[in-house]
C-alpha cells in the first residue's frame, strides 16, 4: 500500500485545492487528487498547454493565487488523471490511475471529498442524441483546449450559467445562435437587485457581450423536440410568439446545478468529509470558503489545537447562500407543465436507453427495487447522476422515494480491469490487513 | 500535416490543448458508437461524470474521452467497437 498521506482530498476544484492548502499549512501531509489530466475544476479548469485569461472570468485572480500557493506548499503531493474508485468497509480507498491502467490503495486518516457540483439536465424528447451536451461540457472544452467550440451552438435551459457560457463563446469567436431561457429574469429586477453588486457586474458583463454580438435571448421559451437530421439537429422551441425551429450542430442544456455526492458509500474507520459544491452546491464563491472550513474541521481532530478560527470563510459562505437562495428566486418557474407533457418516447435513463413508457410501464407508485430491477433505471454507468431525480419526479411516487436508496452507493464507482485490480491485491499482501487497525 | 489520432480507424487532427473529446468534435464527430445496453454514446457532461463518452485505448483500458489527452499516432476504438469490450 502506498505511503499514506493523512488526509486524501479527492478532486483539485476550488473547493479541494482550498482544503488542500488550509491543511498544508496547519502542518498535515495531503494528497491531492484530480482526474482531469489538469487540476482547476469546472470553474478554474487550466489549459492542457497555455492559458487565455477570457475564461475564467471573476475567479481568474484568486484561482491563479490559490494554484500558486499550493504548488509552493511541499506537504501537498498532487496527482493528475487519477480516479477515485471507492472506499471499502476498513476505509481502504482505491485510488484508479486509468490512462496507464494501474490501481492503487491508501489508507488516509481523513477523506475530504469536493468533487463539485452535476449539470441538472431536464429531460426533453432528444436529449440523449450524440451533439446534445450539457452547457458547462461546451464551457469545460473551451477552457482545456482553448478553442471555440465547433458548429453552430443554441444553449437553452436555465440559469446564469447560459449567459457566462454564451458570452464566453462569443469572446473566443464563436456566438451561440441563440441563447433559450425557461424563467423570465428580467422580470424580477427588483429582486435581482438585491444580489450582492459582483453578480449584478459579472451578469452585465455578459449581458453586453452578448447583446453587442447580437445574440438573441428568449426568455419564458423552452426546446420541445430534439431531433437528428442527416447533418446536425433540428430544435423545436416554444416562445411567447410561437413555435420556433433551427436547424443547428450541437445543442447545449443546463437547468442549475445538484450536488455531485452520488456513489459514495462511507466508512466508518476513516473521518470523511463533503467540501464545496458536493456539499452543497453553491457556486464557485461557496466553494473555497467551505474548502476552508472542512479543513479546519478535520485539522482539529488530526491536530489538535492547530485549527484556526477562520470568521471570513464563515461569512463568506453565509452570504453566498443567501444570494443563491435570491437567484433561485429570479430564476423561478414552473417546469411541472414541460414534465407533464413529455412523450413517452422520450429516454429518461441515457445510460440504460430506457424511456418514460419504460417507466410508466412499471405501474402506479412502483418501488425502487421494481425502478431499479425492472426498471434499469439509475441503474448505469453515471450511477443515476443524470436520470434518478427526474425518475423520482415522474414515477408518481416521488414523496416514498428516497434519493438514497434509489441511487444506491456501489463501489467501484468507476469501469476498473480486473487485471489492475489483482495487481493491486498482489502489492497488498498480507501486511495491509494489519494496518487497518 | 498536424497531428492526429484515431479512433475507431478514422483519423483526426487535433491542437497540442485538446482532449479527445473535444479533437473529435472539432472534426465533426458526433457519435461514440453504443453502450452495451443500446444507449448512444458521444461527450455530453465533459467533466468524467456521465460516462457517456468512453472509449478503449490501445491497453484497452476503458477511458473518458473528456478527460484523456491527444497523444500523436495513439488508437482509440469505440466501447462496442474493433478493440472494445465484448460482452
């Protein structure tokens, strides 16, 4: 098993690296681990090679200052494209070092997981034909490759994030054709007003960076039909002046963020915890504030007495909650009606391929075991990422459906060879049971 | 001539910051072939989670194509293709 770091902080976003660095420095050994072949995460995503400032927007400061002090902190080891597998019941983590197809076994003190945030995607009748990918992938590909993306793009959904990312093609050469919006946040300016003043400038920005590309923003619109032609999609979009179509390459969908803390399943005999948006997902502000915080809290169980008080992180987190409490309110509507109205063809579950019919199939108010085993569904390779909470919403049983037991954790929580896993077990021996306790 | 990879045996050209995934869209190409349960595959969350964009590289290991770097003359194959899994 390999030297043991104290404390394993599993993904290198700005929560992780927060952590991270909060912890060097109160003296304790990291590891660090990230599965991109770059550390950042979605906000801070670094180039494979180069940089373009354009890309990060309001975090490109405090990130290149945070990555800096860490790469000078030397108790932090960090590993790049390396997975995590799983935690076993003796708190032994697999550690999946996939593009060489090597495993490996840690057994920390701590676990400190902040594996960010997961696009909620909604559903729509097409959403699972290859060109239709969720905003923040057209967001992350730009920042790694520090290209345009090809073709032309719509971004529809809704949320901020449409606005960055669109204004963020746009600065690289490449406007989206249009940009659909399911609320109407213009119409709750009063109640945006009182977002704190750097979100106010930050969605000005693209605003105007949009506005000067001309790009048309339909508000209160949604995408009823994704449909593949021989070259590209057709898009049906309902407006508030009727039915429109395009005819477009690749269609981005983002409808707000969930927690990404699917597939873990705890141990008891290591201290673990959530930091960031895999927590709680409150956006990139939160994120290194609660990174902060996680530290300090497992610093003063590894060491004693060296947590420090840390009333700015504290802060920080509270104001951001209440302004991503506010901009839930400017983003509010009703997407029970587009729910309602989906045909039966349409593939709830991407990765199984199994359609609402599927699901409705199953019977009135069915259980998790008859959704699960019967069902496939949450059942596939995303672990139910994208499928189990509209599963819940639309098996008419939502209340008696527990997200837990519907998305049941199993490990590994990753495709593994069985090859890598027996050389794993060989490195093991016998002496690595005795160092579990 | 630029650089170039394969996957499933046609070329593609890619820039030194490219990911497979975002090689192959540059080039137009959409669809990563089937999962084994008949779903279709291609990049669709970018970042590692949905596992919708696997592939195989030439250990045949399986691997996200969102977060596997260009390599000048590596193979790929699609999860159901030439050098992909069987089931």
């Amino acid at each position: 098993m390999s030297e043991a770091a104290q404390v394993l902080v599993v993904g290198a976003g700005l929560a992780g690296m927060s952590a991270a660095s909060a912890l060097a420095d109160s003296g304790i050994s990291v590891r660090l681990i990230e599965q991109a072949p770059v550390i950042g995460g979605a906000v801070l995503r670094q180039a494979l090679q180069g940089t373009d400032p354009r890309l990060h927007g309001p975090h490109q400061d405090y990130g290149s200052r945070l990555i800096t002090r860490m790469q000078q902190q030397r108790n932090i080891q960090v590993s790049r494209s390396c997975q995590f597998g799983g935690v076993d019941s003796d708190g032994r983590v697999l550690l999946v070092h996939s593009s060489q197809g090597s495993h490996e076994m840690l057994q920390p003190r701590a676990l400190i997981v902040a594996v960010g945030a997961t696009e909620r995607i909604r559903p729509r009748p097409g959403w699972h034909l290859p060109g239709v990918m969720t905003a923040g992938s057209i967001q992350v590909g730009m920042k790694t490759s520090l290209t345009a993306p090809p073709g032309r793009i719509v971004l529809a959904g809704t949320g901020p994030l449409l606005l960055a990312v669109g204004a963020q093609m746009t600065r690289m050469g490449a406007p989206p054709l249009a940009i659909v919006e399911a609320a109407n946040p213009l119409g709750r300016w009063h109640q945006a007003l009182r977002l704190p003043f750097v979100y106010g400038l930050e969605a000005a920005d693209y605003w105007l960076t949009l506005k000067r590309a001309k790009v048309p923003i339909w508000m209160q619109s949604e995408v009823t039909d994704i449909a593949q032609q021989e070259a590209g999609l057709r898009i049906h979009v309902n407006t508030p002046k009727g039915i429109r179509i395009w005819d477009i390459d690749s269609l981005g969908l983002h409808d707000g963020i969930f927690p990404n803390d699917y597939g873990f399943s705890r141990s008891d005999h290591l201290i673990w915890r959530n930091a960031g948006d895999c927590h709680e997902a409150l956006g990139a502000r939160a994120a290194a504030a609660h990174g902060e915080l996680v530290a300090n809290e497992i610093g003063a169980l590894l060491k004693p007495g060296s947590a420090t008080v840390r009333p700015a992180a504290l802060k920080r987190l509270e104001r951001e909650r209440s302004a991503q409490a506010l901009l839930k309110l400017v983003y509010q509507h009703d997407e029970k009606p587009m729910l309602d109205q989906l045909p039966l063809h349409t593939v709830i579950c991407r990765c199984e391929n199994r359609t609402l019919g599927d699901l409705k199939a199953l019977g009135e108010q069915p259980t998790v075991r008859e959704i699960r085993l019967l069902g496939r569904f949450a059942m596939g390779a995303c672990q139910g990422r994208f499928c189990g909470h509209w599963v819940q919403c639309l098996s008419g049983n939502e209340k008696k459906l527990s997200k837990s037991v519907l998305m049941a954790a199993h490990w590994p929580s990753r495709p593994l060879s069985i090859q890598g896993l027996v050389t794993t077990a060989d490195h093991l021996g016998s002496n690595s049971l005795e160092s579990v306790t | 001539m630029g650089k170039s990879f394969s996957l499933e045996g046609q070329s593609i050209l890619f820039e030194t910051s490219d990911t497979v995934a975002t090689a192959a869209l540059r080039a137009g190409i959409q669809s990563f072939g089937h999962s084994q349960s008949g779903g279709q595959l291609g990049v669709f969350c970018g970042i590692g989670q949905c596992q919708a964009c696997l592939i195989v590289n030439h250990q045949g290991q399986v691997v996200e194509a969102c977060l596997t770097p260009c390599v000048e003359g590596a193979a790929f194959s699609h999860l159901m293709g030439s050098g992909g899994i069987h089931v």
